[in-house]
C-alpha cells in the first residue's frame, strides 16, 4: 500500500464528512491509499459519522480511544498504518479534487522520503484545484537540511507526505500531552532526511475556524499553550545540541532561531490572556532573557514582526499591554 492518510477527529461533527468526502473522491486506486480515522473521545455527533464511514468503506480504518490529544491520536494511527508514506489531514480540513493521484506520480519519479505541497486558507478567496500554473510540478529536489535552509518554511505536518520509515526508523513520534507538535516533529525528520521534494501542486485547504485548539481564547488553556511553548523551545534546543544525525553550524543555528519563535507565540497568548508580567517572571527564570535570533519564517505577518521587535523590550511591551487597544497589536 502507497499510503495512509491520518485523520484525527475530536468534536468535529460540522466538518468531517466534507474532509473524508475530500479524501474518498480522488481519482485514485482505493487500494493505494487507506484513512485511518482516530476519533479521539468526541462527545458530539463525532463518532456515529465516522463509524459509519468505516462500515461503507473498505479502505477506512477506525481507532476509538479517550481523550488523549492530537498527539496520541496520530502516534496511535502511525502504529496502525500500512502505507509507505504517511499523509496527515486534520479533521476540519479537506483535499483538493484529483490532487492524490499528481503527488503519487511524482513520488514515482523521484522516491523522496519527503514531499511538501501548496495549500491554501479557506479564508482567502482562492481557487482550490490540484493544478499548478505549469507541468513543472517539482519545485525542490535536495536533502532535509537544505530544505531547511531554502525554502521559507511553514512547518505543519499537513503540508507533505512523509515515508514512514524517515520517521519510525529514527524514532521520530508525536511528543504526547502538549500542543504546537508539528514543528518539532517536521524539523527531526528533516535534518534526517536525504532526499526531499516540493511540489507546487495545490493540495490542502486548512480551515480557520472558531473553536478549534489554536482559536481558543479561554485563561486555561492559553496558560497551557504558553507551558507548552516553553517546552518546545527546550526542545528545539535539545535537538539542536544531540540531533542524533551530522549537521552544519549554519542547520543548528536555524533550529535554534525556529525553537526562540515559540516564546514569541508564548508572549502572543500571554497578552490575549493578560499575564504578559508573569511570562517575563518564566522568561527570567529560564534564562530566555534577552530572546535570541528567532526565525522571520515562522512568525508571519506585521502583528508577529512588530511583536518580535519589542519582546525584548519589557517595560515598553507591557506599557502598551496595559491598554486592550495595545493588545491587540499583537493577536487577531
């Protein structure tokens, strides 16, 4: 089997017959491609639509658990796939018509452990077909590190096919029990990987919504989010120190600066829930003050750059916060 694509599902009741209608209706050989769905302890109408989609497709896979996070979800998934490659669509999201049958072709051609497509937002007026402006489909052909150097980088796990063997044999997992796991996760397999591949086919639709873990505006859990963007800056740290594989000065530094933009996105939640003294208080105790050189990639738009130039700053950063119009130069 080529691949299997993984859908976790979690309270998704509204979106995910239209994400596994997207997955169903390619033009492409069901035996190539399986779904495993893991729906994570939904309490809606979750579990009764999936099960139902399992029942009418051969080519469908249900895992039913309690609530243990996006994380837990995919690692559970992974261990149960039979692909070569690994594709992740969230839940809410959905695919581009005709778009699978393009990007195995061109994983026929060139056998990458890694292959990263085009998306778009569903809040941008775009039209979301699988076709690039020209037959030139590939956009990238080197190793992981010189992706990382390359290419301007949005690290989700849902914008590539990856081999499964890149990641299980190096013991690359989803870290459980924290959230913004995708970056970490698409750096480990990068800086191992020897053949990477981008493609300008459009794929994926990510849909921005009300509700969903990142959109969450309640005091817990971005106080959770901001803990677990202290985590994963550690993290990043820790990779770049014992990456396991051989890298260049100039890789280690980019891993690092990608690691720093987490406490940029730790100060983000900070003001939007009002504790802007209390993250410069963790700042302080972890050593992270001054912040480092972050990665401009990763921190898109003026509110982030604006917010990157004053976090060191922090008697002028928390003056302005102390105003809601203040705040809200720096969040959406």
């Amino acid at each position: 089997m080529r691949l299997s694509i993984i859908v976790p599902c979690y309270n998704i009741d509204k979106y995910v017959a239209r994400c596994l209608d997207s997955i169903l209706d390619q033009d492409c050989d069901k035996s190539l491609y399986e779904i495993i769905i893991v729906n994570d302890g939904s309490t809606d109408g979750t579990p009764a639509i999936v099960e139902k989609y399992a029942a009418e497709n051969d080519n469908v896979t249900l895992i039913s658990q309690s609530n243990k996070g996006l994380s837990a979800a995919r690692n559970a998934a992974i261990e149960k796939s039979r692909g070569d490659y690994l594709m992740f669509v969230d839940g809410d999201d959905y695919l581009a018509p005709y778009a699978l049958n393009k990007l195995l072709k061109v994983l026929d051609t060139n056998d990458a452990e890694l292959m990263f497509f085009q998306f778009v937002y569903n809040n941008v007026p775009t039209s979301l077909t699988p076709y690039s402006h020209t037959e030139n489909y590939v956009t990238f052909i080197g190793t992981g590190q010189e992706y990382i150097t390359s290419i301007p980088m949005k690290d989700s796990v849902w914008r590539y096919l990856c081999r499964k063997s890149l990641a299980t044999d190096n013991g690359i997992t989803f870290a459980e029990g924290h959230m913004y796991e995708d970056g970490h996760y698409t750096y480990s397999l990068l800086i191992h990987a020897k053949h990477v591949v981008a493609t300008n086919i459009i794929t994926y639709c990510h849909c921005i919504r009300p509700g969903s873990i990142i959109q969450c505006k309640e005091t817990s859990h971005l106080l959770r989010l901001i803990d677990d963007c202290f985590y994963y800056r550690e993290a990043f740290i820790q990779l770049a120190q014992n990456p396991g594989v051989e890298i260049t000065e100039t890789i280690r530094n980019t891993i690092i600066a990608r690691g720093n933009t987490y406490l940029c996105t730790a100060a983000q939640n900070a003001i939007k829930c009002n504790r802007l003294k209390e993250y410069y208080k963790k700042l302080r105790e972890a050593g992270c003050l001054p912040i480092g050189p972050m990665r401009k990639e990763s921190l898109p738009g003026k509110k982030n750059s604006l917010l990157a130039l004053l976090i060191n700053h922090p008697t002028l950063l928390t003056f302005i916060c102390k105003f809601e119009r203040g705040r809200r130069l720096f969040y959406w």
